[in-house]
C-alpha cells in the first residue's frame, strides 16, 4: 500500500478477530515506535508487549469505554477482545513532563505499521491505571503512558462526511464504525488566516 493509501485508510479498530499476531510483527512495531522522532533525541520510551492469554483477559477488564459517547459499550464484548497489546511507557529518568508529542509520534508509527500489515488497532488512554500499573508491575520511575490494542479487524470503518460539528463515530447495524471527519478545505488556508484558495 502507498503511504497516502496507508494512512487515509488507518481507522480505529474496535472489535477483532480471534486470531493470533505473530511475536515478530509485534517487534517490530515496537523498533519502528522507538524510531520516531523525540526532542533532543532523548527516546524516553520503553515498552511492554503483551500476548500471554491470561494478562490480556486482566487487561481488557480494565478498559474504560467511555461515557462520552454511549455506542463504546458494544465495544467491551471480550470475544472480540484485541489479540495482542503494547504498553507504552515513559522513563522519568529521561524526561518527566511534556513527552506527549514524542509518545504521539511513537504511537503512530506502530498504528501505521500494524495497519501496513492489516493489522488494526486502538489507542486506549482511558484505562483503569493503577490496575494496570499493578498488572505489568511497572517500578515507581516509570510512567505509564498509554495502551495499544492490535487485530486483525473484525469489522470496518468509514469516514462519514462532517456535519452540526458533531464529531461523535456512530455504529451501522453491522456494528462497523462511521466516523465524522472534518473538512480539510475549511482548515487550510493560504499563505494569510483566513483566505481560502
Ligand atoms: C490521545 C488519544 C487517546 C485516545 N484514547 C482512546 C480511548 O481511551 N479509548 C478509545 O476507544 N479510543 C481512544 N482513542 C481513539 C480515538 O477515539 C479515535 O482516534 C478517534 O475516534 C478518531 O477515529 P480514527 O482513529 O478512526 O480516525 C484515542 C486517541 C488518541 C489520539
């Protein structure tokens, strides 16, 4: 796949399929994560892969849906629970505070290259942490970041046109996602504020 075709098609995936991701694939994601870009070159990540049955069961339990919008509870059916899992996490040592956009750009490699793979994925913030914390037994100097969820899709999603600013992602009655997405030409403009082409 083209990279345009790459990441105009990388949606997030909900719902998986009950198939295994290879250990390797999971390497590299993480190899190409620790690639992005970071300040002063700093790389204050590390990472844990997860494919062991029992810790994804604990780990799914402690996924938070989301109040915001009222479709995540069909989401929280563990039969289409993610094959496989990255923790990201941050190296206090390194830096504390303001590691979010080297986190992001970490993130999105693996996103993008799991998709290359078809392999789909969700990025989880809202998570029970301290369970997860407890779960992985991550030492007091690590921060926690955030969580990847991988699959293969068990479902598809659609860029739906955006309209009454509702940025909400709705479900059709396949349960496949349709998910609003701004008009690029209303956020571009050229050369001054204000003046479209
Ligand atoms: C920083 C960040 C945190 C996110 N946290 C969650 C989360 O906790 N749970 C979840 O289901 N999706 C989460 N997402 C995924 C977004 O909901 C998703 O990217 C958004 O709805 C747009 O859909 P798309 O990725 O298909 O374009 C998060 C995304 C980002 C960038």
């Amino acid at each position: 796949m083209d990279i345009f075709k790459l990441i105009f098609s990388r949606r997030t995936i909900r719902r998986f399929l009950n198939k295994k991701i290879d250990r390797s694939y999971l390497e590299k994601m993480v190899q190409l994560g620790a690639l992005a870009p970071s300040r002063v070159n700093m790389q204050p990540w590390e990472f844990i892969i997860v494919d062991d049955k029992k810790l994804k069961r604990k780990i799914f339990k402690n996924i938070l849906w989301g109040s915001k919008n009222s479709i995540n509870k069909v989401f929280a059916d563990p039969q289409y629970a993610p094959a496989a899992y990255i923790a990201i996490l941050v190296n206090a040592k390194i830096r504390d505070v303001g590691y979010e956009y080297e986190i992001g750009a970490c993130a999105e490699n693996i996103m993008l290259y799991a998709w290359s793979l078809g392999i789909g994925s969700v990025w989880f913030h809202a998570l029970n942490r301290e369970k997860i914390i407890s779960l992985f037994q991550i030492p007091t100097e690590k921060i926690f970041d955030s969580l990847i969820g991988l699959g293969y899709p068990a479902h598809t999603s659609k860029i739906a046109k955006f309209s009454n600013n509702n940025y909400l992602y709705s479900i059709d009655e396949s349960l496949n996602l349709i998910v609003p997405k701004r008009d690029i030409k209303t956020l571009t403009y050229y050369n001054i504020y204000g003046h479209f082409k």
